[in-house]
C-alpha cells in the first residue's frame, strides 16, 4: 500500500472512504482518539473528579474504548463492568478472562456479573419461558433491557458518577433510523449526549465513540491485536430485527455515500441540542416491584414488566459486591 496521507513517512493499512485518506496504523488510532476527544469537549462528557464506569462487552468495540479512554478523559477513577448473558456458547469464561486482562494491562479493574445473579435467571432461560408462553420480542429486547439495568446498578453501587459505553457511530445511527420509524421523538431526544436523566438513580451515559464509524473500531482493535470475542451470539440469525434490515440499508447508503451516516448524526446532534438541553421536567414514577425509575404513570419497570409477561414475577435483583482494590 502507498504511503500514509497524513505523515508520509509510515506505510498505510486502512483506506478511510469518508475522508479519502490512506492513513497508517499511528494516525489512523490518533485520528480516532482525536474524533472521540473532540465529541467528549464538545458535549462535555467528562468533569474532573468523574468515577467512570465502562460498560465492556468483550467485543471489538469495548478493547477500543479501553485502549482511548485514558486519552480522552482524566476521571480520578475508572472501572469497568461486564455482564455475562447466559446464552449457550456465547460469552465464555475465556472472553472474560481476556478483557479483564487487557483492562488489567491499564489499570481498570472488571467487575463481572450476569443476568442469571442479578434476575435469577440467565437470558437464554428468560427467553425459552417467554416463547412458551407465545411472546415474541427479539432476545435482544431481553438482552438490551437487562444489561443495562445491571450495568447502572453495577455503577451506583461502585460509586461511578457516569457510565462510558462503546456504541460506534453505526450503532447509533440505526438507533436514529429505528427510532424515527417508529415516531419516537423522546427516544431521539434521549440519544443525544446533552441529555441527562431525571433521576440521580440513573447515571448519566456518555459514548465517546459515538462518531467512530464500526469498520474503524474492527480495524483499530485487529491491527492492535486485540483478543476479540470470536463466537457470535445464537440468536443473531434467529430472527431479522429490524435492527438488522436497518444495519444493512445503512451499510449500503453508506457505500454508496460514504460519510452518509456522520452527516446524519451531526444534524441530528445540531437540530436536537436545544430539546435535549432543555430536559424533560415530567417527574419518573416508581416502579411498584422494585423501585426503580420508571415513565410517569407506569406500574413497573420496564424489566419487570419483561420478565413479569415471561412468568418470572420474583426477580432477585441482587448483586454480589466484590471487593476492588480501592483507588
Ligand atoms: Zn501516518
Ligand atoms: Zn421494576
């Protein structure tokens, strides 16, 4: 390959089609790091004294997060988190055991936990239960609600003020798309990194990756040699989400277009700053089962509710606090 578009000096390995630069491995990562950076002051996402928590899936996107965030922000502690699905053949032992090893390597203790400790259940029993009983929703709707509920009660109980997760800019574009399909306007509004929620019982996430396209963190994170999670989810073919056909339209505007999504995702952020900024001042409801937040006028909670029409009306919601190394 020719020579790299930025230093001249150093052989290129990654042609990248939304700016039309060959780059080499050192400015290809510094161009990342400088994007995620620019995204991190623009909206403010990092404030001194920040205990961060990183949500770490053990995927490509997670190593890439691990290996910028100490350029991109200066919290007085960070930690990471990892919750383990509970899905045959999926998340092994030995995915973790590499994560936590890299996040070693740069000081970041990894609390690991899973949906079975936490519910009671792992998500592949929550989904057999729940197609016994005829629901349909994508296991990731299971996934994605549980994970997230554990990743911030993960974070409140190790005294994180922010949760820091890895969602690439093609994530977030085909969130933007879905969430337009589907008319929810709150749920663009809640995407944008000037929201914050409306209770101290939800932390406040940040993406810093939110402008890295998925081609850049698979390339960051292979050309690194980062030991990436090999085995795919079983339930990714399962069923087509409309996740799934959006991610392919997308993929294939942004072909046609390249820059396509940046574009989308930098009008967004500039069309929908205002209502983001301004809040939502409706107070949350309780959730009647367990407390947590809930939309105003709603019994319970989102994962409740879930579980609740799967048959499990007795989640455990605990958590096991191992002790970390402190400071
Ligand atoms: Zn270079
Ligand atoms: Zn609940």
């Amino acid at each position: 390959m020719k020579p790299c578009d930025v230093c001249g000096a150093r052989r290129a390995v990654v042609f990248q089609r939304h700016t039309g630069r060959a780059l080499c491995l050192e400015c290809f990562r510094e161009d990342i790091v400088a994007r995620a950076r620019r995204e991190a002051e623009k909206w403010r996402m990092f404030e001194p004294g920040d205990v961060l928590m990183l949500a770490l899936s053990g995927g490509k996107d997670s190593y890439v997060l691990l290996d910028v965030i100490g350029e991109i922000a200066k919290p007085s502690r960070v930690l990471g988190v990892s919750v383990v699905e509970g899905i045959p053949g999926y998340n092994r032992e030995d995915d973790v055991r590499r994560l936590k090893a890299v996040a070693r390597e740069r000081g970041i203790d990894v609390v690991v936990t899973s949906i079975r400790e936490y519910v009671g259940h792992s998500l592949y029993e929550i989904i057999v239960r729940a197609r016994r009983r005829g629901l349909r929703y994508s296991p990731c709707t299971y996934c994605g609600i549980s994970r997230r509920r554990i990743i911030n009660a993960v974070a409140r109980t190790y005294g994180a003020t922010k949760v820091a997760t890895a969602h690439n800019l093609d994530d977030e574009a085909q969130t933007a798309v879905i969430n337009f399909l589907r008319g929810d306007v709150a749920g663009l509004v809640k995407m944008h990194p000037l929201h914050r929620p409306r209770t101290s019982d939800v932390l406040p996430r940040v993406k810093p990756l939110r402008k890295v396209y998925e081609w850049e963190t698979a390339a960051l994170a292979h050309l690194k040699g980062y030991p990436m999670q090999e085995t795919e989810c079983m339930f990714i073919n399962l069923q087509p989400t409309l996740r799934a056909r959006v991610r392919e339209a997308l993929y294939r505007v942004e072909w046609e277009r390249p820059g396509t999504l940046m574009k989308l995702m930098e009008s967004l952020d500039e069309a929908l700053a205002p209502l983001a900024a301004r809040g939502d001042l409706e107070a949350l409801g309780r959730c009647e089962r367990c407390g947590e937040p809930t939309t105003p006028g709603r019994r319970l909670c989102k994962l409740c509710e879930i579980l609740e029409e799967a048959g499990i009306s007795k989640p455990i919601y605990t958590l096991r606090v191992a002790s970390l190394p402190r400071s």
